[in-house]
C-alpha cells in the first residue's frame, strides 16, 4: 500500500496538475466587475488580450494572467459587453503544476482591480 501511494504521488508530481475551474458568482472578480461600465475594465485593467464580436452585437473581452516558474498556473477573464455595460463575467484558471495548488490564480487581475487576495 505504501509503495502504491509513493507510484502515485510520483506520478502526480511528474506529469504536473491542469484543472479548468470557472468560478462561482461569489468570485471578487465577478462582483467587481459585473454591471459596471466596460471604461472601468479598461481603466483597471488595461486592453484585453483578445476581443471578439458575437452575432448579436455584444462584444466579449479576454483578460489573461500567467504565472511562470514553481507555481504556474493561468487565469482567464472573459467579459460579455452589451451597450457598455459588462454583462456577464467567468473566471477560469488552470493549475500547471503542483506548486500552483498552492498559490491563488488571478493575482495580477486582482491586484489591477483592488482585490485584497
């Protein structure tokens, strides 16, 4: 039994942890942000990363914040715009390695908007 748990946490350790998580409504990110105008995104935030224009006429803006080294991870937020208002925000991260378990995703994006981690 012993020899199995020392298999698999070497395995876990070697092929790394990726995991896409969208966040919940409660998410800081998310009340931040939704509802307000899309100039507070663009002030706190800067230019996103990728804009793209849906059929309907909304346009959605992706922000994304990557973390090298130890605890690499990746955090992307997507806006859904309508009439300069954000209308829906999702929070997705992805863990690249054990380490990141540790560390919270998004810190830049949180530190940009004043979010206290």
């Amino acid at each position: 039994m012993k020899t199995l748990a020392s298999i698999a946490t070497a395995a876990i350790l070697l092929s790394g942890c990726s995991s896409a998580v969208f966040q919940q409504e409660d998410d800081p990110i998310v009340q931040t942000l939704k509802g307000q105008p899309s100039t507070l995104a663009e002030q706190k935030l800067g230019l996103p990363n990728k804009r793209n224009e849906t059929r309907s006429g909304a346009q959605v803006w992706t922000y994304i914040d990557k973390q090298k080294g130890m605890g690499a991870n990746q955090c992307e937020v997507t806006l859904s715009i309508r009439n300069d208002v954000i209308e829906n925000v999702a929070v997705s991260t992805s863990e690249e390695s054990l380490f990141s378990l540790v560390s919270s995703s998004c810190q830049q994006i949180r530190k940009s908007l004043g979010i206290k981690s």
